[in-house]
C-alpha cells in the first residue's frame, strides 16, 4: 500500500503513521512526495495556537471517494519540544486513524496505540489519583481504545494492584533478570538469544564463567548499597539446557552473592522446552527453593510443534509436567501461541482441551507475531497462518476459557507485527501471578540484566527516567567483554542511586 502525505513535512511523522497503516495494510509505504499511482492520498491541516493542537485530515483514494477528520486537543504537562510533538502526532493520529476506520470498516480495538505496554497508561492516571471512571473517558477520548480493552486494562491494572500493594513505591529496590543463551534447538518464531547448545559445551563453560562474575559482582554491590532485590527471573533461551550441576552451582552463586536471597519475593526459573527437564534439575531447583518454573506446551498438536522447530513431543510436555508436579513444584506456567502455522480454532480448542487436563497455576496465551529476525518472518510464504477474522475468534476462546476456568488477567504486553493487532495476556489463578512479569511490563523498578541478551532497565527512582544498557547478544562477544559490561553497569547503577562505586578484586 503507497500513500502520500500532505500538508505535513516534518520526518518524525513517517514512522508512527506507517506504524497506524500497518494495522490495517500488509505493508504500507508512506512518503511526503508527489508520486504517481498512490492508493491513497491524505491531506493534513496542522494548526498549533497557543496550547491547542488542531488538525484536519481529508483521504482520497484512486476511486475518488473521500473520507475526512478533525481533532482538537489540549498540549499539557510537556517540558521539551520531543514530549510537545510526541502529543502533536498523536492528534495527527488520532485523525489519521479516524478515517482508515471510515474507509476500511475495520475497528482497531487499541485505537492509535501500537506500542508495548498500554496498561502503562492506566497505571499513570492511578499514580495521578483519577478514578478508574474518568481514566476511561479519558484514554478513550485521546487514545480510540474501545470499551472491551478499557475493561481489561482496568482488570489487569486492579489485579496487579492486589499482588503488589507497594508497586508504585518498589523505586528504590530492583528485579534482576539472568539470562541463559542456550536451546535443545531453535524455534523457528524465535528471535531471542539461543544458542542451540549440542557441541558448545567450551562455550557453555566461558559463559557460565562469566555470568558467575558478573552475579558477584552485582550482589556485592547490592550488598554494600543495601539495596533489595524483589524478584529473580532465569530466561534466555532455556535456563535449564544447562546440566544440573551447572543448574545447581549457578543457584549456589545467586544465594552466596545477592542479599536476603531468603526475603526475595519470587524466583522463577524458565524450563520452558520439556526436553529439557530432568528429575535432577528438579531436584536442584526443588533444593535451592526455586518458586515458580515455565513449562512451555505452546501447542498440543505435534505437527504444528516439527513446524516450529520444537523437537519434543506433545506427550513429553504433560510428561514432564506431572514429573515436576510430583516433585512438590507448585507454581507452573504455561505458555501457549494463537496463530501458529496451521493451526486454527479446531486445533486451538484442541490445545485447550489438553491444558484442561492439566490446570496449571498460569497460562501466558501469546499470539504469533512475525518478528523481523526470525526464521519464520523470512520465509514467510512456507507458513501459513489463520485470518484476522480466526485469530481473534480464538483469541475470544482463549478468554472464555480462562474465565470459566477462573484464570484472572494480570498482564499483558503488544508486540510489532503481531497477528491481528491483538496482545498477549498472562492469566493465573488468584494469588499465583509472577511478580516479576508485573515489574518487567509497568516499569516502576530497575531490572538488572545479567548474562547473554540480558538487557538492563534503569529507571531512575526519583524521576522513572527510564535508561537501557544491553548486555551482548552472542556467547564469543560476551565471554570476551564481560568484565567491562559489568563495570560500566555498575558505574551506571551508582550514577542511578547516587552512591560510590565499589568495584571488588
Ligand atoms: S525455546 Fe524459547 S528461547 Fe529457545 S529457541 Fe524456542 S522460543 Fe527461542
């Protein structure tokens, strides 16, 4: 899809109205010149009075029909001209969005936002003290967020509410996330960092070095500085592709270096591929009381699981969940995918079906989204996926199923280019929610990232600034540069609490 944009010329616009056209379009090219054999042609007026953005928008397809728009709106509250114009496109947004409805006849349900984390933005009128009532109207009114997902921001916000009462005051504690690059094999939806493990065991060895190095020196530091640590969350690729012994020293590590290990609210660990888990692992994380695992079925249909890449079966998945089940592990979540090649409702029920038999304490129900690294996103045309239409039926059966089987919202993040513009939503039975996956999406603490991939989060407690730092992707430049990776996130972390760096020997 080509379209033209006129009476507007400043380039920060481009992106977030392609972002709005390709919730309704497969691709759209956007661009402010004159171009012959355009689908779709809009005109802009932009008015900035005083503190009153107003903007008028009028479309023009190659058939001649037209649809037009306007919006007015207050600017408040910025301090720079970036956080001035990040209002201004949103009206523009908001009349650009008003007349691909017109024209389409599609609704889109998150109105003009495409970003990750909507309930941020209930969580911001909570903090503010304006009631569930008006924050409604008002993101309604701003934002185009119909009623359907208005209700469920409001029910995730409550829920989370209800599991961490101090949320908003956690600034001066941290989560700490460890991430571990490895996988049986990769998944072909897959972009995180995963290394499949067989043959790299001289790799595996230098990084578990390294990530010894970095949990010391972090813990020391969050020692010294007397500064808690609320939740733990192993990830990766699969923290449990490593043996136990690797399992069992690395959790030895955690409870010698970081402090009151006993008091930390959660610790979760991802065994997320079946074929990964052991009664030895089990034992190890049973020892070291390892809350919460992830035991991850994603589908319940074999074929569907080759497609993807996931070489483990479909009875492997309830196998080695009523193993770790026996073993005493009491908080199990689940994670399965809509929208996987070949799968339709029949096959979704189907799963659901299966997880029934199951009732884990948590069930994360993503939709497929494309991302632009994975195997799949570039061979796009070997796996077909269900219409917009299925998607969302099964995203209402992932819903009712939940509810009659009284699983709660309590999160749920978007991604780019995920199939139907809907979102994941984690669900859990009351009182079994992950902590963690509440401080990861509301960003209302710092999450230090240790290991492969990990990816830190500083949110300055005083303002909620929010600054990232990465650590590498890939095992070869991780095991050369950690020493320096965890320097510079220490000197960081310090700038951030404002205390002295201490580096140990
Ligand atoms: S198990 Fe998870 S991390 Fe590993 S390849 Fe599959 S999707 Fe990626």
């Amino acid at each position: 899809m080509y379209l033209t944009i006129k009476g507007l010329d400043d380039e920060r616009f481009i992106r977030p109205l392609e972002l709005i056209a390709n919730l309704f379009f497969e691709e759209t090219t956007i661009s402010f010149k004159k171009e012959e054999n355009r689908d779709l042609i809009i005109q802009f007026s932009l008015d900035i009075n005083g503190n009153t953005v107003y903007v008028k928008g009028k479309l023009l397809d190659q058939a001649g029909n037209e649809e037009s728009a306007e919006y007015e709106k207050e600017l408040s509250g910025y301090q720079t001209e970036k956080e001035q114009f990040k209002q201004v496109k949103n009206a523009v947004s908001h009349a650009f969005l008003t007349m691909l409805q017109n024209w389409t006849g599609m609704i889109q349900k998150w109105g003009i936002l495409t970003g990750v984390r909507p309930t941020k933005l209930m969580h911001r009128k909570m903090q503010e003290k304006i009631s569930f009532e008006s924050a409604h109207k008002q993101l309604k009114e701003e934002y185009l967020i119909t009623d359907e997902k208005l209700k469920l921001m409001q029910q995730i916000v409550e829920r989370q509410l209800a599991v961490v009462p101090d949320l908003y005051e956690l600034r001066n504690e941290v989560s700490i996330y460890i991430g571990i690059p490895f996988c049986p094999t990769k998944c072909a939806y897959c972009t995180f960092p995963a290394y499949a493990i067989n043959g790299r065991q001289g790799s595996v060895d230098s990084f578990l070095g390294g990530l010894h190095y970095e949990m010391r020196q972090v813990g020391r530091w969050l020692k010294t500085h007397n500064i808690k640590v609320t939740t733990v969350y192993f990830g990766g690729g699969t923290p449990t592709s490593i043996t136990a012994e690797e399992m069992d020293m690395l959790y030895e590590e955690m409870y010698t270096s970081f402090p009151d290990v006993s008091t930390i609210r959660e610790i979760t660990v991802e065994a997320g591929r079946p074929d990964t888990i052991t009664k030895e692992k089990l034992d190890v994380l049973k020892k070291w009381k390892i809350d919460r695992i992830s035991i991850n079925p994603q589908s319940h249909i074999q074929e569907t699981l080759k497609a993807i890449g996931r070489h483990h079966t479909v009875e492997e998945t309830v196998e080695k969940f009523h193993l770790a089940r026996s073993m005493g592990m009491k908080n199990i979540n689940m994670d399965l995918i809509i929208g996987l090649p070949g799968e339709g409702i029949p096959e979704f029920t189907h799963t659901l079906n299966e997880t029934e038999k199951l009732l884990p304490e948590s069930l994360t129900v993503h939709t497929l989204s494309f991302k632009r690294a994975s195997e799949m996103t570039k061979n796009k045309e070997k796996y077909k996926v269900a219409d917009r239409q299925e998607i969302s039926l099964m995203m209402e059966q992932a819903e009712e199923w939940t509810k009659a089987h009284d699983y709660h919202p309590y999160y749920l993040y978007r991604q780019k280019n995920i199939l139907g513009n809907l979102e994941n939503v984690g669900y859990s039975l009351k009182g079994q929610e992950s902590i963690y996956n509440i401080m990861i999406m509301e960003e209302q603490q710092t999450i230090i990232g240790l290991g492969c991939g990990a990816s830190s989060k500083l949110v300055d407690p005083k303002s909620g600034k929010i600054t990232r730092f990465a650590n590498p992707k890939d095992p070869k430049t991780y095991n050369e540069n950690y020493e320096s990776y965890t320097n510079e996130k220490i000197n960081m972390l310090s700038e951030l609490f404002n205390v002295k760096t201490t580096f140990a020997n």
